[in-house]
C-alpha cells in the first residue's frame, strides 16, 4: 500500500515536471520570437541607414558646383542633411569635414570658417570643435565604410559619406539581450515558484494520504479489536452458539472492509480495472455502509435515495464507493446536527449519453473562492480536515472513469449539489 502511494506521488511529479517543461519551452520559443523580431528590426534600420547614405553620397556627388572648397557647397550640403536623425558627416577627396549632423556633441558647421577649412590636416586635428568633427569622422568609419561620392559615367571620387547608426539602433541593439535577460529572470522564477507550488502540494498530499489511511483503517480495525475483547469474555461466559456465530460475521464484515480498502489504495497510481456494472446498486451497498455509521458521524442527519432506472457504466466498484463515500462523509459534515439532509438521485441524459449521480446537502454552502479551490489537495473548509478526500473522488472519477466530478450549484447557507456524471455504455 506504501509502494502504490509512492507511486502515485511519483505520478503526480512527473507530471508536474512535465507541465514544468512545456511551460519552460513556450516561454523559452516566445522569447526566442521576440528576440529575432527585435533583431531584425535593428538589421533593417541599419539596411536603410546604409541605402540611405549611399543616396546621400549619389545626390551629392551629382552637386553641379565647381569647387568644392565653395562656402556656398557647404551652406548647401547643410540644408540638405538637415532631416538626417543618424551621425553623418561629408567631407572632401582630403577627409576634411565639409558639412555634418547628429553628432553626440555641439559643433556648428556655419562656424568653421573658409581659411579654418582649406588649412585643415585631417591627420592632426587641432584641438577645437572642428577637430573634434574630424576624429569623430575616424569612430565613424569604425562602424562603416566611408560611401564615395561619384557622379553617374564618371568614376572621379568628389568627396565622401561618412556616418553612423541612428540612435535609436545603438539602443535596440541592446534590447534583445535584456529581453533575454528578462525572460530568462521570468522562467526561472516561475519555474522556481512552480517547482515550490509542486512541492507544497506533495507534502499535502502525502500528509493527507497518510491521514486518509489511518481514518480508512481505523473504523474497522477498532471495530476488530472489540470484538475480540466481546469473544473473550463470551469464551469465559460460554456464550450461545449463535452468539459467537454473531460476532464472527461482524469480524468478517471488518475484515472485508479493510481488504477493500486495501484494494482501494492498490488502485490509486495504477490503472485500475473496470467493468460493466449497475451504479445504483454501488451507490446502495455504500450508501447501507455509511447508514449504519450515521449515528456515529452525526446525529439526526437523514440520507435520501431517489433512483431511477439508468444504463450500466464502466467502473472500479472500490474506487467509485470511495467516490460516494467520500462526498456523502463530505455532506455529513457540512448539514447541520440535526436537521440535516442529504439526497441522493440518479439521472440519464440521451442527449450526451451520460449517467448522472446528484448528491445534495442542505449544510452551509460554498462561497466563490471556496467553489474554486475545493477539488485542491490540501484544501479544506473544515479546522480538522486535511484537504484530500474530494481531490482524490475528482481524480477517481476523471483520471480513471473518464467521467466528470463538479459543483452543479452551491449557495451559503442554503446547501449543495455535487454531480458526478460517468458516461454509459
């Protein structure tokens, strides 16, 4: 019994994992996505930086003036890349600046004077704003090839383009890495609290499940216990043939209890086997079982059965008395002491093909944040409950009969109605 609790809980791991991975990889594709878009769009800002500049340098070498050393060319050639939003500075056949814009610092090209212009040594810049022009024009070729500037049928070099990426393409450069770094803090973390959420929930279950044993157990095995102590003292009082024949179908009941209970946990993280059977005289036999401890659970708590005539279902006869045990016990404790009510009714629905169980208590009700986590290993509206029973009736009832177990409707103070529908053979 130990060994298929483990392996239900090991069961229940891997699927964690599982879910774990398939998250982990959506987050890791979408990522991946987002990277190469982002990518993508900085590579086709370059493209039209680079296309932009090349036509640049063909307008301008096009430029119908004489010499270029004309203070009129340069006034020009500053109106034209005004609209420019990247680096870009044009220079002559020397390399000396003639008109820029976009650089990272102020320098007016309208300053720099003729006589400044034709004494220029682009290979020892003075220490003035044009000079910085000129070894900022070197960082410039650092990040691309000067573009020439010829006119079209003549190959005579007029000067060169000389410019860098736009601003905004220096920062998305950077983007895509930070929106890996980002995912990647986001899928661990989320993995981290999963794998935490996970783990919680084992604990739950495992904590419940040994619970679940020991209440399994315990009825029957107290039970055992005081029949012996009633045959010892019937050995000494030479008690009436009948008497002891009493006492021993009592112990063979128990004792048929916990092989069936037994049979219950050998199920649970195997596949089961199922047959062909009548749910109403399941729902009979477990329903007679739970009368006869009623009195003990809570007093004055009255069990109605309405059955109708239904299809056979393909089930686990100890799992789904499991099924029913657990809601009506569930039922038992939430209807008041006395008063209490609970109905039991079965229905068919053609339309689906579906058998229908309806379980329905007038206890205190579920409010909304209640009826949304019910079914969760380890939740319980009760100071003394351990969480377990309605999950492990949900995963009886849907992971091995491949029916559905849900809250048809349910309101505080007024009572509730679980349904468990199976599909009919």
């Amino acid at each position: 019994m130990a060994h298929e609790r483990e392996r239900w809980i090991d069961a229940q791991q891997l699927a964690g994992l599982r879910l774990g991975r398939h998250i982990f990889v959506a987050f890791s594709v979408l990522a991946l996505a987002i990277f190469v878009y982002t990518n993508s769009l900085v590579q086709r800002q370059k493209t039209q930086t680079v296309a932009l500049s090349r036509s640049i340098a063909g307008l301008c070498a096009s430029a119908t003036y004489a010499a270029k050393e004309n203070e009129q060319l340069r006034a020009v050639f500053g109106e034209f890349i005004e609209a420019i939003t990247f680096p870009i500075i044009i220079t002559d056949v020397r390399g000396v600046p003639i008109t820029w814009k976009g650089l990272p610092f102020d320098a007016d090209p309208n300053e720099v004077t003729h006589e400044t212009y034709m004494n220029a040594d682009p290979q020892d810049p003075p220490e003035t704003p044009f000079g910085d022009v000129i070894r900022f024009r070197r960082e410039l070729d650092k990040q691309h090839a000067p573009i020439p500037m010829t006119q079209i049928g003549d190959d005579t070099v007029q000067g060169y383009i000389h410019y860098g990426d736009p601003s905004m393409t220096r920062e998305m450069r950077f983007v895509p890495v930070l929106e890996l770094i980002v995912f990647a803090t986001l899928i661990t973390l989320g993995y981290v609290g999963f794998r935490n959420a996970k783990i919680a929930e084992l604990r739950s279950i495992w904590a419940g499940l040994a619970k679940e044993t020991a209440h399994q157990l315990g009825t029957p095995i107290s039970s055992l216990l005081g029949w012996v102590e009633l045959t010892r003292e019937c050995a000494r009082d030479q008690c009436e043939p009948d008497e002891v024949v009493r006492m021993a179908d009592e112990m063979q009941r128990d004792l048929e209890r916990l092989e069936k209970i037994s049979l219950r946990f050998s199920h649970i993280g195997s596949a089961p086997k199922t047959e062909r059977q009548d749910i109403v005289v399941v729902l009979r036999e477990a329903v007679d079982y739970l009368e006869r401890r009623v009195p003990a659970l809570r007093s004055g708590v009255a069990i109605e059965e309405r059955y109708s005539d239904v299809p056979l279902v393909d089930i686990n006869r100890e799992l789904m008395e499991w099924v029913v045990e657990n809601l009506v016990k569930n039922s038992i404790e939430a209807v008041p002491s006395k008063g209490g009510r609970i109905e039991i009714r079965t229905e068919h629905s053609p339309r689906d093909g579906h058998v229908r169980i309806l379980f329905t208590d007038n206890g205190r009700g579920l409010s909304a944040s209640e009826r949304r986590r019910i079914f969760m290993p380890g939740y319980s509206t009760k100071r003394k409950g351990w969480g377990l029973g309605l999950a492990l009736a949900r995963r009886i009832v849907e992971e091995y009969h491949k029916g559905k177990l849900s809250i048809a409707s349910s309101e505080v103070g007024v009572g509730t109605t679980f349904v468990v529908s199976l599909p009919a053979t």
